[in-house]
C-alpha cells in the first residue's frame, strides 16, 4: 500500500514543469551559486502555493461526480478523483446501446476528456475504493488492474458519488444466471447475448422445445429502464431479426414481468395505461402481480402475488432491471460514522454527510434528511417576530415566508400543490374566512398553519437529473467556498451560525421520458403535462442530444440514429 504523498507531488511538479528539473541540475552542479538559488526558489514557491490548496477527493465519475467536476472552477482546489471507470456513460441511451440503436463508444466520454481544459488542477486514478477512514481523513482505493497493489489517499474534502448497485433482493439464481443493464459493459453483454440466443436457435439440430426456450426473452422490473428495453428489444425483433432469421421469427417471445399491478408507477395514470396497452398490441406479454422468486440457468420461477400461485418460465435470456441497493463500501462508512438503520447513506440539506465534517454525498448512493419545519417551530417564531410582541403579524409571518422557504422546501412545495399564492390562503386553510390581512398569529395558530406542510416531503428519485443537478450545485458551494468562509452568514437570516452558509439544494424537476418503442415516447413535463407518441418521440430525440456532454458524443449519437434509420439495427455476432 502506499499514499500519495509530498514526494509524487514534488515528482509530478518536476514532470509538469521540466525548468524546475533544469534548476535542480544547475544546483546541483555549481554545488548552490546565485543562479542556482535564484531558480531553486522556485518550486517552493511553487510548491508552497499548491501545498496551501485544499484537496478534494472525488469517488466516482458517474452523473453526480462528473456534474461536479464539470462545474467546479475554483483553482485553490487541488483535485484527485478516483473511479474504476476512466469515462463517463450517458445512461439514459443505454436500453439502445443492447440492440445496437447507438453504440456503445457513442455515449461515453473519457473523463480526462472532460477535465482537461479546466483551470482546476484535476488528476485521475483508475482504482475502487474500498474504505473511507473519516476520522483521519484518508480513502483506501485498490487499482482496478491489480487488485494487489493498493494505495492510499488524504483528503481535505471527500466528495462521495459511487452511485449504487443492482438490488437483486438475495433472489436466489438472479446473481448467476441474470444479466444487468447497469453499465456499458452490460449492454454490450445483453447485445452479444441475444445475437446468441437467435444464432443458437436457429442451429439445424436443436428441438422445437429448446429454440423456443432460447428465443423467450425476459425483463424483470417494470419500471422505466425494465420497460425501455423491452420496448428496444421488440423493436430489434419486429424490425430486423425477423428478416434475417425467418425461419425462427414466430416463435420470438418477449416477457416484462412486474411485482406490482401496473409498469410505470412513477409516472402519471394515462402514460401507464397507453404502454400496457401498446405493449398488448405489440405481443409483448405483461405479466404484473408477478414477483421472481427462483431462477436457475433455464428457468424462471414467479409466485403470483394475489393467488400465491408458483410457476415456471423456459427463458434464453433474462435480464434484471428491479431497483438499486447500497454498494458494500458505503454500508461500511455509514456503520463506522453512525449510520446503522438506514439504508442508504443520510445527508443534510446541504449534501453534506450527517455525522461527519467535509464529507459529502451525492446521486445515487445518498439520500437528503429534508429537516422538518415542525422540529424549529419555536425558533422560526421567535426570529419572525421582529418586534418580541409574543404574535406574528401577517406582514411578519410574509416576511419570514421566502426564508422559510429557502430553508424549508416543502413548504413552496406545498404552497405550490394546494394552489395557494401566498400567506393569506396558508391562514384561511387553518383558520377558515376569519382569516384576516390585519390577524395577528399566537404560536399555537403558527403551528396550525404549518402543520401539514412537512408531509410534502418525500425522497428524491435516484434518477441522472437529481444526481447532475447536486453535482453543480456542490461545485457552486465549492466555487464559492472561500467567501462564505469569511462571511459565515448566508441567505438563511433566521439562522445565523452553523451550517447555513448556502443555499440548500433544491431539485428542480425537469420532467421525464418513457420510450415505448416504435418511434413513440411517453413525456411528463412539468406542470403534470402530459404527451405520447411520434412528437414525443422527436422531444426525446432532441432532449438527449442536447445533453450530451460533448460535441464528440452529440455527433456520433446523432449519426447512429440517422445509420438506424437508414440501414437498420447491426446484428453481427461481435
Ligand atoms: P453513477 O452514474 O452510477 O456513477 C457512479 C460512479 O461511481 C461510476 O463512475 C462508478 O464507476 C463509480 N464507482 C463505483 N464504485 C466505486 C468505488 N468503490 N470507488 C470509486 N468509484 C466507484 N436517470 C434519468 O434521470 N433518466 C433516464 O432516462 C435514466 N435512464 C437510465 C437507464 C439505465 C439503463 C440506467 C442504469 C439508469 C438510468 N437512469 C436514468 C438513472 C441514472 O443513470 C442514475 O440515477 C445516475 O447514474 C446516478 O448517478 P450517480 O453519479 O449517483 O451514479
């Protein structure tokens, strides 16, 4: 094990600036003359000034940990980031990258790609890390290479965006026998596997039984990347395989089994409604109330949820899309900071780990602990009452209104589901029409009014937006780090100390997508506005393309789909 220390500094300092190297050979020569001391000044100069910059270790190069980087422009920062993956992957076209739409080298981009031009010394290493030792300050990271040569690395910040793991539910036979649809590599293993199973059953020896075992295809998981790639897959079938492989095609069979009553619960009725049916249409058979209780290397078995009833499933290809779990490393650094009961690792409202100092978490593998309104009841009141006459006056209630807001947003949130423009219509809820302008609130009626508003919380969704959108807000708190440092106070006036020196974040949704197949999409905007179907479809085309995260990627994502579209999905065996 070794630490990345003063020394490999100082190397990489002599490699960076060869005058530096020049210097220290004109000293050592001359045996130390004025030039020769004039130049080795120099690094300690240097040096000095990058030994005063604050590290910051980033876990992770996924949506939170590249959003982060991207964003983070303060150069008093001197930044390591370490990830087993050296690139980026735009998950979102990942369902396409299995049948071939877009390959896989189109949606990703080297993070050093993506660092490079920054004004932020940023350096990369490819490894894991396997502890986090927060008392001293230090990552444990093992090289994705050599899982013998381990190494270790201090930090001042440790930004944590390791994203989470496939949750197989210890379903037994799922780890062995299931293929996942998490990163690239399993894409391209899902691409190979079902070229294989068509290849196989078309094989001149092989039983009627067996070539329709191998061309019953399943997805566990109805949710939106379960759905997705049922939707690719049928596309892939129903638009090329079938031409190429004729002799087989009528006995292609796509299954989408889900838990629950219905795919798509996260989205509006109306879209669930439209996939199930379309999925009907399609021949793609839905099975809902159906929970995988067993799978071995040919077969599934599900347990109907209402009925009890256990059955068998003859599959060739069975891929499990049902949810994420906590990867091992951060169950381990939630127990040693206190974090037994949870499930994933806690933060505050400003990312930063509960129980811990300059630690943060962000995407996939944290959760914000929204604090209550309830819980600073007395003392929101107390700050709000301006002039200590014991009530609040509608105008200082309004006042403290935009703070508590700031501070709390599930109270907009709320204001926002109940349609209320403001204080009066809060008041009228709890006080009926005697609600006044001119009221004056006791506390116990201040507490009334808020007293629903903390039910509007709710866990955000591990979802690329949730994850990107706290990367740039960290990397804003951390471009800004320096001036708040000097000025404690931020936007929160009611709170003068402690933590409050920015903004906390707040996700702003910007709607999602559902591709169901055959050029139509399912869009929930913003405001509950619903759309499906071909315009969607070109919503979701233009959406995607925008957010690539560089010119490279945009192009060859773009290109893919015009070659789609004009010759057709590849089906070599590659
Ligand atoms: P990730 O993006 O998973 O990144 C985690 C990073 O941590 C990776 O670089 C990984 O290599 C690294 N890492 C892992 N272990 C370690 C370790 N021990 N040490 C250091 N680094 C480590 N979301 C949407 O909003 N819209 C969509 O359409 C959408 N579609 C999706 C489709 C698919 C197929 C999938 C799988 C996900 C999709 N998501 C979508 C969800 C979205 O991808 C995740 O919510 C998002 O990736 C979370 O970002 P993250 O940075 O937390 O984690």
């Amino acid at each position: 094990m070794r630490t990345i220390n003063l020394y490999e500094r100082f190397s990489r300092r002599f490699r960076e600036r060869p005058y530096l190297s020049v210097a220290l050979f004109v000293t050592s020569v001359s045996g130390g003359g004025l030039v020769a001391y004039s130049e080795a000044n120099k690094p300690d100069e240097l040096l000095a000034a990058d030994i005063k910059k604050k590290r910051v270790v980033v876990l992770g190069t996924g949506w939170a940990g590249t959003s982060f980087l991207r964003n983070l422009k303060n150069p008093s920062y001197d930044v390591q980031v370490i990830s087993p993956r050296n690139y980026f992957a735009f998950t979102p076209l990942l369902p396409s990258v299995t049948v071939g739409t877009v390959e896989a080298r189109s949606v990703v981009e080297p993070i050093r790609n993506i660092v490079r031009k920054k004004n932020v010394n940023v350096d990369y290493f490819e490894a894991e890390c396997f502890k986090i030792d927060a008392q001293n300050k230090k990552v444990y990271c093992r090289s994705t290479k050599n899982q013998e040569e381990e190494f270790v690395v201090d930090y001042d910040y440790l930004v944590v965006a390791m994203g989470a793991r496939v949750n197989t539910f210890n379903t037994p036979g799922v780890e062995e026998n299931c293929l996942y649809l998490k990163e690239v590599e399993d894409a391209q293993k899902i691409r190979r596997k079902v070229i294989d199973c068509f290849e196989k059953a078309n094989l001149p020896n092989i039983s009627d039984e067996e070539r329709k075992r191998m061309l019953q295809f399943v997805v566990v998981g109805g949710g939106p990347t379960g759905v997705e790639f049922a939707a690719e897959l049928h596309d892939f079938v129903s638009e090329d395989l079938v031409k190429l492989y004729p002799a087989v095609k009528g006995l292609v069979k796509i299954s989408l089994l889900e838990a629950t009553d219905h795919i798509l619960n996260m989205f509006d009725k109306r879209i669930t409604t439209f996939a199930e049916e379309k999925f009907h249409r399609d021949g793609i058979d839905l099975k809902t109330g159906s929970m995988v209780v067993k799978v071995t290397d040919k077969e599934i078995s599900t347990k109907e949820r209402k009925s009890g009833e256990v059955s068998t499933i003859p599959y060739g290809m069975a891929v499990w899309s049902t949810g994420i779990a906590t990867r091992p490393v951060v169950m381990d650094f939630m127990k040693q900071i206190g974090q037994v009961n949870r499930r994933v690792l806690a933060t505050d409202e400003w990312l930063r780990v509960e129980g811990t100092n300059n630690i943060y978490a962000l995407g996939d593998c944290a959760t914000i602990n929204q604090r209550k309104v309830m819980e600073d009841i007395s003392a929101i009141f107390k700050k709000a009452d301006q002039d200590n006459s014991g009530t609040l006056t509608v105008k200082e209630f309004q006042g403290a209104l935009n703070d508590i807001c700031d501070r709390y947003p599930q109270v907009s949130l709320y204001l926002k589901n109940k349609n209320m423009s403001g204080i009066v219509d809060l008041l009228k809820e709890s006080k009926g029409d005697a609600a006044k302008e001119s009221a004056a609130l006791s506390i116990e009626e201040f507490k009334k009014a808020l007293s629903q508003v903390d039910s509007q919380m709710k866990n955000l969704p591990a979802t690329a937006q949730v994850a990107a959108q706290q990367g740039s807000y960290l990397a804003d708190c951390f471009n800004r780090m320096d001036e708040c440092e000097k000025k404690p106070e931020g936007p929160i006036r009611f709170r003068e100390s402690g933590r409050h020196r920015f903004r906390p974040f707040r996700y702003k949704h910007l709607g999602q997508f559902a591709p169901l197949g055959g050029e139509q999409t399912a869009a929930q905007l913003p405001g509950d506005w619903v759309s499906i179907g071909h315009s969607s479809q070109w919503l979701w085309y233009s959406v995607y393309a925008s957010k690539q995260v560089s010119w490279r990627t945009r192009s060859l994502v773009v290109s893919d789909w015009i070659r789609r579209f004009i010759f057709g999905r590849d089906s070599s065996q590659i």
